[in-house]
C-alpha cells in the first residue's frame, strides 16, 4: 500500500506540473477558437510550443505512475488522492497566474482536502 500512496502523489505532481505548464503554454498562444478551417494550424501550435509540448510529456508521465498506483490499490480508494490536484493547482496557479482565488474556492478545496485525508485514515 505504501508503494501505491508514493506513486499516487508521484502522479499528483505529475499531473499538477504538466497542466500548469499547458496553462502557461496556452497563455503565450492566446485565446483560440476551434474551427476545422483553423484546426491543423491550432494543433502545430501547440504541438511545437515547448510548454504545451513538455506539459503533455510531464502529463503522461504522471499517468503513468498513476496507472501503476491503480494496479495495487483499489480505484474507490485511490481515486480521491486525484483531487489533491486541485489542492496544488488552486495555490499554483494564485502564484504563477496571480489568479484571483475567492473564499468559497478556498473553502471547497479545503473540503475536499479533508475527504482525501478521511479516506486515507482508513
């Protein structure tokens, strides 16, 4: 069970990193519009920028450790360890993005907090 919580939060990071880093790649390109006439254009831009690039690649390499952690453990138990990511997202990104973070979104992470550390005293 230990192995399974390092891979879980190994995932957690993981994860966290890549999206912060798909945030940011995204903010360089500006906002985007999807549209069939403009879709192979849209995808080479996010395919070359480096962000978004090595966001994706951090991404999968999270999934992977992941994948590992749901081989020993059962899903209903380790999938609420997934929403420590909100956790690290919502401080990151008031850090990285000066994102305005509210009372109510500091709350109901806080929530969710608590759930994940109820089911780890299992």
């Amino acid at each position: 069970m230990t192995d399974a919580i390092i891979y879980i939060l190994i995932s957690v990071v993981g994860c966290s990193i890549g999206q912060l880093l798909l945030k940011r790649g995204m903010n360089s390109m500006g906002e985007i519009t999807l549209s069939l006439n403009h879709l192979p254009e849209i995808l080479w831009n996010m395919a070359t920028n480096p962000n978004v690039f090595f966001g994706l690649a951090i991404y999968g390499a999270g999934t992977i450790f992941w994948l590992a952690a749901l081989s020993r453990v059962d899903l209903s138990y380790a999938y609420p360890f997934a929403s420590i990511t909100y956790v690290v997202i919502l401080i990151a990104s008031w850090v990285m993005f000066d994102e305005r973070i509210t009372l109510i979104r500091i709350i109901g992470t806080g929530v969710i907090g608590l759930g994940v550390l109820l089911i780890y005293r299992q």
